[in-house]
C-alpha cells in the first residue's frame, strides 16, 4: 500500500449530504489545501456538478503544482463507468459523473462512493495501514462501508459492494430511504437518530425538555443535539445513545461473521460525536460473534476523521495513475 514519493499530487473530493469537501493531497496522504461548502441537496445534479468544478478551479489556483488526477466519493451506487446510478440523499439516478467532471476539468476522474474512497483512506494511511483484512463502518448523516478481503477492497459484479448501512436489521422495520425497511441505516444513521429522538420527544415532552431546548424545536432536534446532550447527562440522549450502540453492535456482529476481519474501523460524524460507541460495539461483538471470528480482532475508531473521504478519493486517483503508467 506504501505510495511512491514522486507521484503526482491529486486532487480529493468528498461529495457528501450536506457538504462538499475539496482537498489537494500529496503522495503520503498529506492534504495540502482544502475547502468545504454546503452541498444544497435542493439543486438538480447539473448544478451541483457546476458548483464542484468552480470550486476545484478555486482549489487549484491555490497552488502552484500539476495535479494529475482527481478521485470523488459520492454517497451512493457508482457503477464502473463512473454513474452514479442512486444517490438517495441527492435523488440522483443514472448521473455520468465521471464523463461531466473529465469534461469540464480536463483531467482523468475516478468516481467510487464515499465510504469506499474513506476506507481507501483509512486503509492507505489511517487505521488499517497494513492490514489485509478489515472492514470499515462510516455512521454519519447515512451509514456505509467498505470491505478489504485478502488485500483488496471488495467491488462486487457492478462496484456497488460494501452497502453495509442497507443490511436488513429488523424485518418490516423502520423505513429507510432506500426501499426497503428496516436497514441498519434506519436505525444509527443520522437522520435516523434524529427521527426516533423526535419521536421519543413528542411522546413525552418532559423528557424531551432538555433536547428542545438545545435544538430550540422538536422538528430541529438532530444527531448533533442527541450528542450534546449526552455530554450533559441527559436521561433521554442516553437511551437514545444506549439503543444506538445496540442497534450498530447487532449490525456488526452480522458483518464480522460474514467477513471474519482482523479490523474493524468504526467512523464518520456519529462516531465522532459519541466515540463511547466503538468500546460498547467492541463489548458486545465479543459476547455475541462467532468465537474464530474474533479471536484475531480488533475493534478501533478511525483515524483520519472528516479527512478520510478526500484523502481515500486522492489515493484511489493516486492508483488510477500507477496503473496508467504500468502499462505504458
């Protein structure tokens, strides 16, 4: 996995829910200059195509190097020709995004949903450097991961492998927005959290006084406000957070089963805001996983942070090109 130094620098870009993060990173997963920006959900995929080539065109007058290639993570399905073909959290369907950005910035693009490009990051230079086999878990606004068995990241027969938030946890359970019901997502991703924090709210108020006044309203009480208030001690952030790490461990004993890692990588803005979670999911894994399955294993927080995606999607464009040039 080690990286060459002279290797061009390349561009990374993590498309997410709600904002857009853009980084220039050198040949050892250095970022050397970066930028965020709201995502606007709200706009049609061709303007937020027009708004991510403005804003590489900003990043790059930053600096005075060649970038050579850019990587995107985008929190969807992305096919091997670069098309988004869902994106829920965007409505996007059927988007070629790989051929519009290699259009507009004249550059090669590699396109791979977000929580594969973060696991190229944590993998490359962040928690699982070295490792063969290891799973990485991203629980922030959605729930996704990515799969490294025998020292390659799992792709599946159309690259849409490692959508771990939409394994099925309950049968007819909660609506997630994908079309089926009862994902893992629907129950710890952050608008999920924030659905059941509402609705243990408005069944009962009183308990819910410390969240209202946080967020200000019911219908603004989000992950963010459930996290506060779990610093605070508050009774209802707890159980909602103690139901949280269930649900997330119950997923996980699933996933460590089936792909018996040596690692398992927990992150994204959830974990972040209660990292309590990855020791009560280790706990529980331990109880309740196959014993071969966890003699070996290790359990961490990523490294990388709100890093990983544009550093993953660097690295994975950093690839792109050594393999362009081995064929020469």
């Amino acid at each position: 996995m080690g990286r060459r130094t002279k290797t061009p620098l390349t561009m990374g870009i993590d498309l997410g829910g709600t904002k857009v993060r853009i980084a220039l990173v050198d040949s050892q997963g250095k970022v050397l200059h970066s930028l965020n920006y709201p995502t606007k959900p709200e706009k049609k995929a061709d303007e937020i195509i027009n708004d991510i080539m403005i804003y590489a065109d900003e990043c790059l007058d930053k600096i005075r190097k060649k970038v050579k290639a850019l990587g995107i993570g985008v929190p969807g399905q992305v096919d091997f020709d670069g098309v988004v073909r869902y994106a829920p959290n965007l409505n996007w369907h059927d988007v070629p995004l790989k051929s519009k950005l290699e259009r507009g910035l004249r550059m090669p693009v590699a396109v791979v949903n977000d929580v594969n490009a973060a696991t190229w990051g944590e993998w490359s230079y962040g928690s699982g450097t070295g490792v063969g086999d290891l799973v990485v878990l991203f629980v922030g606004t959605g729930v996704g991961g990515g799969v490294v068995s025998g020292g390659r990241i799992l792709t599946g027969c159309n690259n849409t492998a490692g959508e771990l938030g939409h394994m099925t946890l309950v049968e007819g359970g909660r609506s997630c927005h994908c079309p089926n019901k009862g994902c893992l997502e629907a129950y710890i991703g952050g608008w999920a959290i924030a659905e059941r924090a509402q609705e243990a709210v408005r069944t009962n108020p009183k308990e819910g006084t410390h969240l209202i006044s946080l967020a200000g309203n019911v219908e603004e009480i989000s992950a963010k406000t459930v996290s506060q208030a779990y610093r605070r001690g508050d009774m209802l952030a707890e159980k909602l957070i103690e139901e949280t790490g269930q649900h997330l461990a119950a997923g996980m004993v699933s996933i460590v089963n089936a792909f018996n890692p040596c690692l398992a990588v927990l992150g994204g803005g959830v974990i972040e805001g209660v990292p309590e979670l990855v020791r009560i999911v280790d706990t529980i894994i331990r109880r309740r996983a196959l014993k071969a399955s966890v003699e070996k294993l290790k359990v961490v927080k990523a490294t990388l942070g709100d890093k990983a995606g544009v550093i993953g999607a660097a690295a994975l464009a950093q690839t792109k090109i050594e393999e362009a040039t081995s064929m020469l």
